[in-house]
C-alpha cells in the first residue's frame, strides 16, 4: 500500500515537493486559526443569562464576563461603550480576518501548482513523441501524462478541504461577530446611555 503511493507520488514529478510543502502550511495554519477561533469563542450556551449578567457583570462567567467587565468598567456615555466594542471586534476579528485571507490564498495556490506540474507534464509527453521513436513512445507518453494527471489530483485533493476549512473559520467568525453585537445591544439598552 505505502509502496503504491510512493510510486505515484514519484510520477508527479518534481511539483510534487513544492504541492507537499503548500499542504503543510495550509493545513499547519488552518489547524492554528481553528483553535484561535474555538479560543475566542463567546459561550453560546448561556445566551438566555446574558441579560442577567450586562445587569450584574461580576457574575457573568467566561470569556462573556470579561467583556462585560471591561465594557462597563467606568463608562459614562454610549458612545464609550461602542468604542470598546469595536476595540473587542479590532481585537478578536482582524486577527481572524488576516490569516483566513492568507488561507484563501494557499487554497488558491494548491490547484495553481497542480496545473503547473499539468503543464510539465504534457511537455514531457510532446517532448517525448517528438525526440523518441518505436517502442520507447508509449512509455515516455505514459509517463507525462501520469504527471499531468498525479499533479493536478493532488493539487485538488489539498485545496478542496482547506476550502471547508476557510469555510467552516469564515462562519465561525460571523458568529462571533453576531454575539458581540448582541451583546452591545444589550449592554446599551441597559446602561441607557446615549
């Protein structure tokens, strides 16, 4: 079994190391934003007690509480309760924001490289119908359009789940985004500031 697939990933040709590499840190650095955002996290499963705590932040529990805590710590206006707000959402969501942009861009560049090695590939093939003559053509045929066809697979074979990823990140974060503006509608309405 590992032997057939050394013995594919050896057809692919050289593109196959700079293909492995991407995967690397494509999946290194999805991995790392997931448990950002799973970090990050306000608790969802306390959402019908948030009223309650925007009235009595000292007993709000969990990333929520700290929030809270900051957000009405020594505010006299709404419009110091917006800032902070927005300091939270700078704080949480351009980190998130930043690296799922360099997501989208390996993701992009997966299938990119695979056409790469497509391209090689097919040259070897045309190089090799044009230089070799008898029985020698049907191998070197062979042999370039297996590249052709190992590296664009796998160039989609790494892109196509990291595309779930930044999706999964993408709806992670709108969720996050969701509740600090459910929270500040909150702390708002009950401090009555203006």
């Amino acid at each position: 079994m590992i032997g057939t697939i050394w013995e594919i990933w050896l057809s692919g040709g050289w593109v196959m190391i700079p293909l492995f590499a991407l995967a690397v840190i494509l999946y290194a650095q999805a991995f790392q934003l997931v448990l950002y955002v799973r970090r990050t996290n306000l608790d969802g499963t306390n959402e019908m007690e948030w009223f309650d705590w925007v009235r009595s932040p000292e007993k709000a529990e969990g990333r929520v509480g700290d929030v809270l805590r900051y957000v009405q710590k020594d505010v006299h206006s709404g419009k110091q309760v917006r800032n902070r707000f927005e300091e939270i959402r700078m704080a949480l969501l351009s980190l998130i924001d930043r690296r799922t942009k360099f997501l989208n861009a390996l993701v992009a560049s997966a299938p990119l490289l695979g056409l790469l090695g497509t391209v090689l590939g097919m040259l070897q093939t045309f190089f090799g119908i044009a230089t070799s003559g008898g029985s020698e053509t049907a191998g070197v045929v062979a042999a370039g359009i297996s590249e052709a066809l190992v590296t664009t697979q796998t160039g989609l074979t790494i892109a196509l789940p990291g595309l779930f990823i930044v999706m999964v990140i993408q709806r992670r974060r709108h969720t996050l985004e969701a509740k600090l503006a459910r929270l500040e509608s909150l702390t708002l309405s009950h401090l009555k500031l203006e």
